[in-house]
C-alpha cells in the first residue's frame, strides 16, 4: 500500500510538471501599423481556447497559455485581425492593420497626433465610442466630455450645434475632414448641418487642444478637430441600422463595402436618412446623408481613392433667444420657440435652414521608395442654401411684454400667418407688406493640399507641402413667400429700382466674397532616441480678399468690384515630448503665428468702399506644459496652457444723431486664455472601466482699450471713446467643466455606461466694443452651473448569420434645467436658450 501511495504521488507531480511546463507566459505590444499608435483595449486570444486578457493603454499584453507554444489571435475593432505564432516569452511588437483602404495615408494629410510621441495635449475618439454614445445627439456632443470642449444645441435645431475649446468660439477652431479644413473661407465658422450624416461614416475624430499638430499653413488659436471618415473596407460587408427616439425622432440606414478585390479596386456606400418633430417647438427636420468611397491600388508605389460625403437637410430654427422670463410664462416652457406658426393649417417656419454641400476629394498616394512619399488631395465643394426668415414689418412677429400680439394665437402662441394673408391679400396692387424671405450663402470652393514626407535618416524625418484654396461666396436674399400677396416691392438693387420680385427673386444684397489662399509648410521630426521626440514646424499663408456687390452699385460704376486685398501670415511652433520611462511622460510647446482679419474685418459696414486695407493681422502666441502617466491599469494627462491673442478683430458700427452711420477699426482688443486640464482613464477589473475629467479655465479680457477713433461715411473721426474691459471674464463658454465615466460589462455582449458631464463658471457674451461705459465694469451675467446624467445599454447577439446590436441610450437622466448661449444684458434682460430636457433614443443594427 505504501509503494501504490509512493507511485501515486509520484505520477500527480509528474503530470503536474507536465502542465507547468506546457504553460508560458507571453507578453507583446499592439500597435497600429503605420502610426505605431498603441492600440488599448485590443483582444488577444490563444487560438482554440477561450483563454484571453487584453491591452492596456500602452498597446501592452501579458498572457499564460495552455500551451507552451501554438497560436495567438489578435484582434481590434477597425483592424484586420492577426494570427501570430509563439513559442518564446516575448513577440516584441505587433502591428495590425487598418481594415479600411488608404486610412494610413489619409492620416499623414490629416496630421493624426500619436499618444507619447506628438508633444499636444490631444483627445481621440473612435468610431465606436460615437457609435455607442452620439444617439440622437448632435455630432460635436460626443465631445462634452474632453477637457476644455463646451458645446451645446444653441437654439436646438438640428445640426445647430456650437463648440468652443479653451473659451474660443467656432470661428476660431480648426475643423478638418480627412485633412481638408472646412470652416468658412470668410468668417471662420463652422455649419454643423452641412454634416448632419458625418457621425454614420467617421473613423476617428481626434481633437487636438492648442496649437495642435496641424501643418496645414496657419493653424487656429483654440485648438484642432480633425475628423477621419472610414475610406473602403478590406473586408466585404455592410450593416443596416434603424433608430428611434423621442418627439418623433427615426432614422435607417445601409451601408455596403465590396471588400478589396483581387484587382486593387474596394468600393463603400452609405446612406442614411434622418426625420423628426424636433424637441423644440417648430424645429421639425428631414435629412438624408450620403457616403461614397472609391478606391484603386494600382501597385505598391500608386493608390488612388475618391471619396464624396455630404446631408441634404431641412429643419426648422429657433433663431431668437428669448428672456428667462418669456420660457417660464409660456405654455411649453423650455421648448418654446417664438419663429413658427400656421398657415392653412400647416406648420409654417419663420426662422429655418436648409443646405446641401457636397465634398468631393481625390486622393493619390505616392510610394517613391521606402523613405519618400507623395500624399496630395484635390478637392471641391458646391454649397446651395441659406436661412429663412421676414421681410416687411418685422412688429408682426413679435409680442408685447404681456406675450400677446394681434398676429399670435394665444399668450406667447405661434405666429399666425392667416391674417398676414389677408392683410396681404387686401393690399391688392400694393403688393406684400410682410413676406418671407432666404438668406441665401451658397459657394464654390476649390483647393489643392499636397504633402511630401521623406526619412532624411533613420531619426530624421522632413514634411513639406503646399495648401491652396480658391473660393466664392454668393449672398443674397431670396423670395420664398409672398405670404397671399402678388408680388413685393423692394429699392436695394440701384440697377433695377423699385423692382417688384417674386418667389424666386433677389431682394436686399446680393453680393460675391471672394477669397484666395496660398500657403506652404514645413517640419523637421527628430527622433533623438527612442524616448525623446521633437519637431519645429514653419508655415506661411497669403490670403486675399475681394468683393463684388451687385446691389449697391450700378453696373457701369468701378466700385461694384475691388481690388484685391492680400494679408500674409505665418506661424512657427515646436515641441518636444520625453518618456521618462515606460510609465511617464512630459511634453512642451511653444508657438507663435499671426492670422488674418476676416473678410468682414476688411469690408466694412458691407460695403466697397469702407475698406479697411490696413486691418491688422491677429497675434497669437501659445505654450504648453503636459505630463503623462501609463500602466497596465491607468492612464492620466495634465496640461498647463496659456494662451495670448492679441489685435483680436475687433470692428463696431455706430448710428450717428442724423442717421448717418459711423465705423470703427479697433485694435488692442487682447485676451488671455489660461488653465489646466486633468483626463484618466483606469481599468478597474476587467469588467469595470471608470473615465474622467476636470478642465479649470482662467479666460479674461486683458485691458482696456483707448482713444478708439469713431469715422464717419468720409473716413472723418467724429467721436473718440474708450473700451473697459480689463479682467473681465470671456464669456460664452464654461470655464470650468468636468466629467465622470462608468462603463461596465454585465456580460461580454451586455455592456452599461453611465456619464456625469458638469459645467461651471459659464458667463454670458458679449461684445467688448459695447463696453464704453467706465461706471461698468463688472463681469458679463454668470449663469447658473449645472451638471448632466446619460445612460447607455447595449447588447450584442446572434441573429441568424449576422451580428446584432440593441442600444438604447437616455440623456439628462434627471430632466435638468439649464440655460446656454445667454447674451448679456441687466439680469430682467438677459437673452438665451434652454437646454434640452430628458431626451431617448433606441436604435439597432445588423452586420453582414
């Protein structure tokens, strides 16, 4: 019995020796090929077993297996997945590439920052992130909870949102799609709605806060979105997906990727269309987006893609902000909205929207040799729409201080369009008193952006190109009802007085903006080692401006166009990022560039003669402090930034005691834009992930300004006067916001988020040329702070063949009250917008 027990024991340990020596331990790196961007979160699984960890956010893995050699499968949403056999401790680095055509290219033009490498402070949010959260949300609230972003609904109509990084406004924010800036040539603003399908088809969108990594010519002061579109799937596939929300909310899509065919050729297509009542009263909507991707690989050195994106949409607007007072005493409280009403029995906008704006691009990728590549894009863009609102007597549209007016239905009731009728109708050969009018704004824009990238060495690395744009703006207004009337008469067009137009006809202006860009950069990347990066980047713009006014100038006359008006620019900045080890890092920048006044800045008063020729170039300059932090568990940032701007555009008009109007071109309008910014990420278990935030914000007004001279028609001063506005905080964006994230995994395919966005030290707008007043100086209105709840459920499962996913998502949980986009004035006077209440959304898709 003893010697059975002896050889018992004797076969366990046996075979337990057997196990462990079966067992290894491998580790490895994740990185995105190309980029050599870490890929957290990316699945690594020994084949054939169910045996699995995953990255951390270092793109690191560390895995026991069953066996002490065999394969690893590893995989990551918009990656191609990747067998790699092991047999030793250590695979080293891992590379997995885009599942989508071209995307590596795409991100030279786009200039993607790399975490760790890029000395920016930069946030990136990938495609299933807005997937999972965006809803029925506007596409830039997926960034409500990166630090330093405030954006909001404005008025609430769809595709109406705003955004601000570091206190500076939309005009002032670099937006570009797959490298290609998109803000408006002559005002710098972006119009969300022409992208109202832009969420259905976006890979990555990565905002860069700061001076950015942006080469394309002068960058902008606040900071960098760029969004990534997918390009054409290696794989064949496609999805269909539907939604559903409140207040009528629907959409449905499809979207089909051929693959990449044994011929270099991939094709993807995606539409999608949107509809609803909207949230706020009259602001009912229909949308339809479009997605188009051609690709063609020629060889290894050729590729070619052409891609078209854009949304056809209609929706209607609340234009007009409207005292805390009117919300509270009206019928529908936060959502009321004073620019619709009825007419026959139909919803009938005062104040909408309607664009459609196509992108065309064409892409071709130059491989010369290993070392040098070409990457250029020529792109064009045809956008046709505008705003609607009145024309006549614009007292018919509003009400008196007890909220009733003879031309409303009801206290503070939509606006009744039956009786303008018949006023109209009545006027007989008089023609339209009150009519409803266009703003119209279409363009036409071409450009030209080229990048070439060559390795001088192993460490040293030249990017050059060129970055030319040619555009025109076309603005008038445009008769869409003549509300019963016949006709309207209207006097603007000195070559056509007294001209009674019809649905269809110009009225008021109608003038061309006419902008020409030209711009060259270059940037030297030294790698010092492998743990110190630097960079110094050089740019240089001309921008040139022209005008031609049809309305206010007779044909025959020299004035109605003017000569053009060129504006140099440039910007140096540098950088350098250094990785203390494998868990810290610190990063510095520093920048300064000079940017161009608008063209309004230029064209005074809107018109060709007060030409301000002289207007001053914008000053900024800009540095940076950041820390980084990685382990397997957690991931944390801090930023320092300050931020000078300096010459802000900054033109006022005043109306002289015998209605003579009078104009100013003020310079020494200063601003500093300073804070700090924390963000982390913690893996808690591998269940529990937990997300935040904090961005602190010091952003005021830096002096007052003097003897600022008052020009009359004939360019004589008739008034000098004085600005106060030293210390006064900026306003129209909160200073200090914060955010906490939960996201937890009931089941591998059942999965909850739970986010707490907060928002504080919000202080109403306004403009400092208003502030001649030297017993004012106290700061603009502060609105109350106030923080918001969301939820999201998602599940995935079998269905049939396909995979399926049910999500449905809640926003503002708590159904709380806040006030955005307020204008300053006495606290009886202040003007703005409600925030949304609680909103829902329930949406599915269906791979193949």
């Amino acid at each position: 019995m003893r010697k059975f027990t002896q050889n018992l024991l004797m076969a366990v340990a046996l075979l337990f020796g057997a196990v462990v020596m079966a067992q290894s331990t491998i580790t490895g790196t994740v990185l995105e090929a190309g980029t050599d961007i870490p890929l957290p979160g990316a699945n690594v699984i020994e084949k054939g077993t169910t045996n699995g960890v995953v990255t951390d956010f270092d793109g690191n893995f560390t895995i026991k297996t069953n066996e002490s050699s065999g394969e690893l499968v590893i995989s990551y949403v918009g990656y191609t997945s990747k067998t790699v056999a092991y047999s030793s401790a250590s695979l080293g680095n891992i590379y997995l590439e885009s599942s989508q055509v071209g995307l590596d290219e795409i991100q030279i033009i786009a200039s993607v920052a790399v975490d760790r490498k890029t000395p920016v402070a930069v946030s990136t949010v990938k495609s299933q992130d807005i997937e999972l959260k965006l809803g029925s949300q506007e596409f830039p609230e997926i960034l409500n909870s990166t630090p330093g972003v405030y954006t909001t609904k404005t008025g609430g109509g769809y595709g109406d949102a705003s955004v601000r990084i570091r206190g500076f406004q939309s005009e002032n924010v670099a937006v570009m799609i797959n490298g290609i800036p998109v803000n408006d040539m002559e005002n710098g603003a972006v119009y969300w709605s022409n992208w109202a399908g832009l969420a259905d088809v976006t890979s990555t969108m990565q905002v860069q806060r700061g001076l950015g990594a942006s080469k394309v010519a002068v960058p902008s002061i606040g900071g960098t979105i760029n969004v990534i579109t997918k390009t054409s799937d290696v794989e064949q596939g496609g999805n269909v997906m539907t939604s559903i929300g409140n207040d009528g909310y629907q959409k449905y899509g499809l979207t089909y990727s051929t693959g990449l065919l044994d011929n270099g050729f991939a094709a993807t297509i995606s539409a999608a269309r949107t509809q609803g009542d909207g949230y706020v009263d009259g602001t009912e909507f229909n949308g339809v987006s479009y997605f188009l991707n051609l690709s063609q690989e020629f060889n290894d050195a050729h590729k070619l893609a052409f891609t078209i994106f854009g949304a056809k949409q209609r929706h209607g607007q609340r234009q007009n902000r409207q005292l805390l007072k009117t919300y509270a005493n009206s019928e529908s409280g936060r959502k009321f909205n004073a620019d619709w009403g009825y007419k026959n029995g139909q919803v009938t906008h005062q104040e909408d929207n309607f664009y459609n704006k196509p992108q065309m691009s064409l892409n071709h990728y130059w491989d010369f040799n290993d070392n040098t590549s070409l990457s250029t894009v020529a792109y064009a863009s045809f956008g046709s729409g505008g705003g609607g609102g009145t024309a006549g007597d614009a007292s018919k549209f509003t009400f008196n201080e007890f909220g009733y007016s003879d031309y409303r239905v009801g206290l503070y009731g939509p606006i009744n369009f039956d009786k303008i009728v018949e006023e109209n109708i009545a006027a007989g050969a008089n023609g339209s008193e009150t009519i409803l009018r266009a703003s119209r704004n279409d363009h036409n824009w071409y450009g030209v952006l080229s990048t070439l990238k060559t390795n001088l060495t192993d460490d040293l690395v030249l990017l050059g190109g060129l970055d030319f744009r040619n555009y025109k703006g076309i603005h008038f207004q445009e008769v869409t009802d003549l509300l019963g009337g016949q006709f309207h008469i209207d006097d603007s067009d000195v070559n056509n007085p007294n001209k009674a137009t019809r649905v269809g006809d110009k009225r008021s202006y109608y003038n061309d903006g006419l902008v020409g860009w030209l711009g060259a950069f270059g940037q030297l990347e030294y790698d010092v080692n492998e743990n110190l990066n630097t960079y110094l980047s050089l740019a240089v713009s001309n921008t040139g401006y022209k005008r031609v006014d049809y309305f206010n100038y007779l044909d025959s006359d020299p004035l109605q166009e003017t000569d053009r008006y060129n504006f140099l620019g440039y910007s140096i900045k540098g950088g350098a990022n250094y990785r203390l080890d494998s868990n810290h890092n610190v990063f510095a920048n520093i920048g300064y560039f000079e940017k161009a006044p608008d063209f309004d800045a230029v064209f005074q008063n809107f018109d060709n003669e007060h030409i301000n020729a002289d207007a001053e170039n914008q000053k900024i300059t800009s540095f940076e402090l950041g820390y980084g932090f990685r382990s397997e568990k957690l991931a944390a940032n801090v930023n320092l930034y300050r931020t000078t701007w300096s010459d802000r555009t900054e033109t006022a008009s005043f109306q002289q005691p015998d209605g003579s109007n009078a104009f100013a071109n003020i310079l020494g309008v200063n601003a500093v834009h300073q804070g700090i910014e924390v963000d982390f990420k913690y893996k808690a278990t591998d269940k529990l992930n937990i997300t935040g935030m904090a961005s602190l914000g010091d952003w005021r007004w830096d002096n007052n300004v003097t003897d600022v001279d008052i020009l009359d028609e004939d360019q004589n001063v008739v008034e000098t006067v004085n600005l106060f506005i030293e210390d006064l905080h900026v306003g129209d964006a909160a200073q200090t916001t914060a955010a906490l994230g939960v996201n937890y995994s009931i089941t591998p395919e059942t999965k909850v988020f739970v986010d707490y966005t907060y928002f504080g030290n919000l202080y109403a707008e306004f403009d400092p040329s208003d502030r001649n007043d030297p017993t004012v100086t106290t700061d603009a209105y502060k609105l109350p702070d106030y923080g918001l709840f969301d939820a999201v459920i998602t599940h995935s499962f079998d269905f049939g063949y396909f995979d399926a996913t049910l999500t449905a998502r809640m926003n503002n949980i708590l159904d709380t009250e806040y006030f955005t986009d307020a204008f300053d004035g006495d606290v009886d006077e202040i003007v703005g917008y409600y925030g949304f209440g609680r909103t829902f959304s329930l949406g599915a898709k269906i791979k193949f």
